[in-house]
C-alpha cells in the first residue's frame, strides 16, 4: 500500500484490527490448539504427544461406533425432516387465496425462530415426562395407559423420541428457502401448464421439483452440518442415555474432555468431526459447481 492510500484508507483499516484479533483468539486460536492437542495425551497438566495413537483409539472404541451409527440416523432423519416437511408447508402456502392468509400463515412458521432453543428443547423434555408429561397424560385420557413409556428413558424408545422431537418439523430457515424459491418460479410456465390440463401433482413434479434442486442442495448441506454439531439437545434431554443408546460423536467429544478430562482424546473427536464437516461441505460445493 502507498503513502497515498494509507493516509487516506490507513485509519480505517486500523479500526478493523481488533475484530481481526477477537476472531483469532477466540476462534482460530482455539481450532489450532484443538488439532496440536489430538495428537497428544493432556489432562491440562501434563502433555504427551502420542502422534495418532487418539484417532486410532477412536476407530476401536465400540462407543464411538454406537455413536457413528446414531449420528447416521439422526443426519438421515434431518434431512428428511428439513425438506419434506418445510417443503409441503410452502407449496401449500402458495396455494392459499389471499395475501393477508398467506402473510398470517408465514409469519406463523417464522415466529418460532424467535424462541431461544433452550426453551423449546425443555418444552418437549417435560412433554416426555413419564409422569406428568402431555404425552403420558394424553395417551392415558384416551385409555392407550399400554402405550405409555418413559419416552427418554428406556433405550427403545429414547431416540427416537429424540427424533420426534420438534413435530410437526417445520423449521423457519428451510421454510424460507423454499417458499423464496417458489415465489421465484415463472408463474406463466405454470399457468400454461396448468390450462394444458397438467395436474397439481404434474406441475409440482415437472416444474417445481426441478427448479428447487439448488435449495434442496443448500438446505441438505446445512442441516448434514448442523446434525454433526447437534449437542445441547442431546445433552439436556438424555446426556447420550440411557446407556450410550443416544449418543453421538458430539456427546462424546464432551464427555471425553469436561467428564474424564481426556482432552486430547476430546480434541481428536472434534478433529475428526471438523473434517467429516469439511469434506462434506467441498463436496456439496462441487456438486454444486458441476451442475451450473
């Protein structure tokens, strides 16, 4: 940069370094410790480097197994919840006679994403209660008291409770997404469609399922992301239990650094975590890139 430009963009560029530093401390500086730290042996008091002696660790321990294959399930189901559900509340929003219907209903989907998750995530824990909980307490008015569980304590039934969690699924950012991209949509080519004598279901297989393939794209990547990060849900609502029979790689990462004190082994979890994320994300951006 020359003197010229630095007097005039110099001070302004200054204003931007303490954001810079907060950004490496707080963020980079953790993530690079994280990645030393996996391959050594450190209890915050003594530290042992062990090369990749942790990562192998991690490929033999049957939890972790347990784990991946709970992880596998959960970003399975999350997709599917993440597109179906804010898919076919979109469409039949659009199909709605009248703007201020169509506002009312809308604004009903989005206002949720007002609520911190803390207060949602307790909600259904009480919901579950074995005793006390709406769900007991429902089947049992309806005389189904065979039916009832202790939804979160019993291994057969806990992750999947843990699955239902958020019915009816219709989460604000997907939703917006879609119902964006439909609003987008050459509303002639439908209408052409449409007086061509094409069903509903002709139109949104033909027309709209194709021009939504990027959304469906972004919103899947999102939620594989979010899935492999899932945690305060988990640990609020059944710590990973009972047994392992909820846990994820998550749970674990944190249970291995903050409940063992295994921080090294914690850190390689986190590790492998971040690159699952990685390589997934650079996938997702060249399926992307390909087709465009």
């Amino acid at each position: 940069m020359n003197s010229h430009k630095w007097k005039r963009y110099g001070i302004s560029y200054l204003f931007l370094v303490p954001s810079f530093a907060f950004v490496f401390v707080f963020l980079y500086y953790p993530m690079i410790l994280a990645f030393f730290h996996s391959f050594t042996k450190w209890n915050l008091v003594t530290s042992e480097w062990i090369g990749f002696d942790n990562f192998t660790s991690i490929l033999k321990d049957p939890t972790f197994h347990t784990g991946a294959f709970n992880q596998i399930i959960y970003t399975v189901t999350d997709v599917l919840k993440a597109i179906i559900f804010p898919l076919l509340a979109a469409e039949l929003i659009h199909l709605i006679g009248g703007s201020r219907l169509k506002y009312l209903f809308r604004t009903s989907f989005i206002l949720p994403m007002l609520l911190p998750g803390i207060v949602t995530i307790l909600l259904w824990q009480n919901m579950y209660d074995p005793s006390n909980g709406l769900i007991n307490q429902s089947l049992a008015k309806l005389g189904l008291d065979s039916l009832q569980h202790a939804w979160l304590g019993e291994e057969g039934t806990a992750i999947w409770a843990l699955i239902a969690f958020g019915f009816p699924f219709i989460a604000g950012l997907p939703f917006l997404i879609f119902y964006a991209a439909i609003g987008n949509m050459n509303q002639e080519q439908i209408e052409a469609a449409r007086m061509d004598g094409a069903t509903g279901w002709q139109v949104f297989k033909k027309l709209h399922l194709p021009f939504l393939i990027p959304q469906f794209k972004v919103v899947t990547i999102l939620t594989i992301i979010g899935s492999l990060q899932d945690f305060v849900k988990i640990l609020v609502m059944t710590g990973g239990g009972p047994g392992v029979s909820t846990i994820n790689p998550a749970i674990m990462m944190y249970n291995s650094a903050f409940g063992s004190s295994q921080y090294g082994y914690g850190s390689a979890i986190g590790v492998t975590l971040f690159l699952v994320i990685l390589a997934l994300t650079i996938f997702n951006l060249k399926f992307l890139q390909t087709d465009n």
